[in-house]
C-alpha cells in the first residue's frame, strides 16, 4: 500500500520534547516503512527543515538538518509543480481545506497513495472520495481501548 505521511508526524520524530510521542513515532515510522511504500513531498522537506532550524530548542545544526533530509529523501518524493498548485487550489475549494494541508493532500492524491497519515484533516475522512485519512495517534488510542 502506498501512504503519504505528513511533516507534523516527522517533526514528532525528530523533537525530543515530547519524548514519548518521539518514542512512538519513530517506531511507528520503522514498522510502516518496512509493510508500505512511504511517500512524502518537497513541501514535507521544506517545512521539516523550517521545523528544525527555527522551531526546536536547540536548533538542529546543519549537518543534522542534512542528514534528516538525505534520510526522508530515500522515499519518493513528489514535486510541487504548477499544476499541483492549481489542483490544491480546487481541492481547498472542495473539501474545505486550509492551503498548505490542501497542497500535502494534493500531492498524496497525485502519487496515488491510499492513506494520509496525519495529525491534521480529521481522523476518518475521505478526501475525494478515495484519500483515507488517519492519525496514528487516534489508532494507537482506538487499539489499546481494545
């Protein structure tokens, strides 16, 4: 199955913050990996490297900014092209989306992925009738009340 997972899921990986959601992430991230084609877009890698370099405490250096980006840079990534945006564009018309998410969704629907995962879009919903959207947070809650 291909999946697309968004940049609030890799920032969790990387931000040591919340060292239980980190945790969780990063074996989440390892067992998806390993069962699914991972997907993610440029504009994953940009707002990761934005995340990293303004937004933790300490700031990631350089060199680990690189690092973290040649890493999420071995699963395809799909380029933002015009026609990308023109589609995002609809697509936040459509379903109600703000710009930035509309622009992630629409590149998962691009590359024909069957689940975006994602804290944001709402757990459960369907963009375009065929985008599962789910948040592994909310599974991982579902299973252990289970």
């Amino acid at each position: 199955m291909r999946v697309f997972v968004d940049t609030n899921l890799w920032v969790y990986r990387f931000d040591q913050r919340e060292p239980d959601k980190s945790l969780f992430v990063a074996r989440w991230l390892r067992d998806l990996a390993s069962e699914h084609d991972v997907v993610i877009s440029t504009q994953v890698l940009i707002e990761l490297r934005s995340v990293l370099t303004r937004k933790l405490a300490p700031a990631f250096s350089a060199q680990d900014v690189r690092a973290v980006l040649e890493s999420l840079a071995a699963f395809e990534v799909v380029s933002t092209h015009a026609a990308t945006v023109l589609d995002a564009n609809e697509l936040a018309h459509a379903e109600q989306l703000p710009w930035f998410d509309a622009l992630i969704a629409e590149a998962a629907l691009r590359s024909d992925c069957d689940v975006l995962f994602s804290e944001d879009f709402g757990h459960g919903r369907r963009l375009e009738g065929r985008l599962m959207v789910q948040n592994p947070f909310r599974a991982r809650l579902a299973g252990a009340s289970n």
